[in-house]
C-alpha cells in the first residue's frame, strides 16, 4: 500500500480554501508567502493537517550548492538534542466559517505527486472553490487598485468571476513561458482532475528600474494594497467575515511612502520621470465594484418598477 500523501487530524466544515507559497518565484510583494499567513494570524486559523513526509522526501531537494541554507529544511535543537525532525511545511488550517488556509513551499520535483496531495486534501475536506494567490513585480503606480490577472480551471467558472475586476490571462499563448505554481496546479486541475474548480489571481506589484542608495529596487516589499485588493475580491465571493480595515490603511501607507520615492527621483533625473510617467499613462486594469446579489422577490419587484414606468417624451 503506498504511503499517504496527506494527514488531517480534523475534517472541519469546508467550502473554500485560500493556498500560497513561501520560496517561490511569483512572489512578488510576498502575497504568496504572506498573504495566507496574515489570514492565519488575523483570524486565529488553526492547523488541522499538512502533507506528509513521502512529498517532502520526493519533492524538495536537501540543499542547492550556492544557496547556504535557503532551501535546507526545517530543524530545532534543545541543549544540544534534535526537538523537531526536517520538514517541509505544505499545511492545512481551518480559518472558521468553512474557510482553508493553506501555507505550502513550492515543490522542485514530482508536480504530479504534490499536485496529488493537494487536490486529495481538496476532495477531503469537501471544498468547492481554491484559489491561488501570488504577485509578479512590474511596472505599475502605486496610487492606483492593483491589476489582478486570473486563470481558471473549469470554462463553467468563467460566468462567476466575470464580477470581480479581473483580466483573464494569456500567458504563454504566444511563445513558451513557465507556469507559476499556482497557474501550474490550475492547469493540473483542468486536464487531470476536472471535478476540481481551482483558480489563481495574480496581483501586479509596484516594482521600477530604479535602486536605491542602498543598492536596492524602488518598489514594495511588502504590498499590503495587493493584499487588500485581492482579499477585497475574495471576500465578496466566498462571502468572508473579514475586516480590511488594517490592510486597507497599510496599503495606503505603503503607497504613499513609494509614491513619495517617485516624486523625488523623477525630480531630480529628467529620464526617470519620463519612466514614472509613461508607466502612469500605459497602466490600466479592470476595476473592482462589489456585486449585488438580488433577492428574487427585490428582482421582481425592479422589474415591475421598470415594466409600469411611464414612457418618457421622444426628443423633438
């Protein structure tokens, strides 16, 4: 008998589930790696599983020569005596409400594998809609809603997320291009596991041709607004009880403090600003305007309004 891909202690109540990734590459203002663990901590999430040790010995590598201890797993000692074995952290926490976090690293090998466990512990816990969050670094102002890019896994999905400003991708339609690993396991999920309804919303993050004088790229690190924008969208859909507040302020703060950034290199060097401005005038992305779902009896009633309303007086 193989060995399991997944361990859950609990089965909660699920419908949706939230995934990213520490240590990957679309990680662009750290929404993949941070995003689900500001969800775990805002809303008390509790771990209820993670993947077993037979992804961690098959999918991750022990060390990449060059990278010190980056890729290296986990381990803790205690006077001198090992506290906790290697590991790979892919868990499960349930966020109440029916809703999953799920916090992961991105596999180096056997997608087929990894995507296995993950889409067993979908089918387990009874979700009905998975997300991928993640961030690519480009060109974009960082006054303005953040561009969120979306694929799909079923064509039926289409209909629903046509309400929530989003850009339907075509990457790599035009020459080859390496899926991300939430764009991967969505195409997994189409071709090999189709009663899986998995998507991935991918926020541009604020990231210019500039460096700083401490040899570092203009752009956010961390974007909160990214954050905002894409939870914004999320708890519409999955109806989440979620205050924004806090990140709805940390956004604008950050913003801020790169806009002012901006201002000042554009001041001073004539080339930079005519960068700033072009990216200012080329940007554009699809607004987000929260759905109102109507009752049937609210339908109707609009409907006869409109049906009884007197018909106004041609123009002459």
């Amino acid at each position: 008998m193989a060995d399991p891909l997944i361990n859950l202690n609990e089965k909660p109540t699920a419908q949706y589930m939230i995934a990213g990734w520490r240590r990957q590459w679309s990680n662009g203002g750290a929404i993949s790696g941070r995003l689900p663990r500001y969800l775990i901590e805002k809303m008390g999430a509790r771990k209820i599983g993670e993947m077993t040790r037979e992804v961690t010995t098959l999918c991750y590598p022990f060390q990449v020569a060059g990278t010190h201890d980056v890729y290296r797993p986990q381990v803790s000692y205690h006077d001198g005596l090992p506290s906790a074995n290697m590991a790979r952290d892919n868990n499960f926490y349930d966020a109440g409400g029916g809703l999953i976090v799920f916090l992961g690293e991105e596999p180096w090998y056997r997608l087929d594998l990894y995507g296995q466990a993950f889409f067993e512990a979908v089918r387990t816990l009874g979700i009905n809609q998975t997300v991928a969050v993640e961030g690519v670094n480009g060109p974009a102002p960082p006054e303005m809603e953040r561009r969120i890019s979306c694929v799909y896994s079923q064509a039926g999905m289409r209909e629903n997320l046509d309400r929530y400003g989003l850009r339907f991708s075509n990457y790599g339609s035009e020459g080859r291009q390496g899926p991300t690993i939430g764009m991967a396991l969505v195409t997994l999920a189409h071709f090999e596991h189709p009663d899986v309804a998995m998507f991935r919303m991918g926020a541009m993050v604020p990231m210019y041709p500039f460096v700083t004088g401490n040899n570092e790229q203009v752009g956010i690190s961390r974007d909160h607004r990214a954050f905002y924008d894409i939870l914004r969208r999320l708890k519409a859909m999955f109806k989440l009880n979620l205050d924004l507040t806090e990140l709805q302020t940390l956004g604008d703060n950050d913003s801020r403090t790169l806009l002012e950034t901006l201002d000042r290199i554009g001041s001073s060097n004539p080339g930079a600003k005519e960068i700033i401005d072009r990216v200012r005038a080329d940007y554009n992305f699809v607004p987000f305007v929260e759905p109102v779902d109507l009752t049937p009896s609210l339908d109707k009633t609009l409907e006869e309004i409109l049906r009884n309303m007197p018909d106004l007086p041609s123009a002459g």
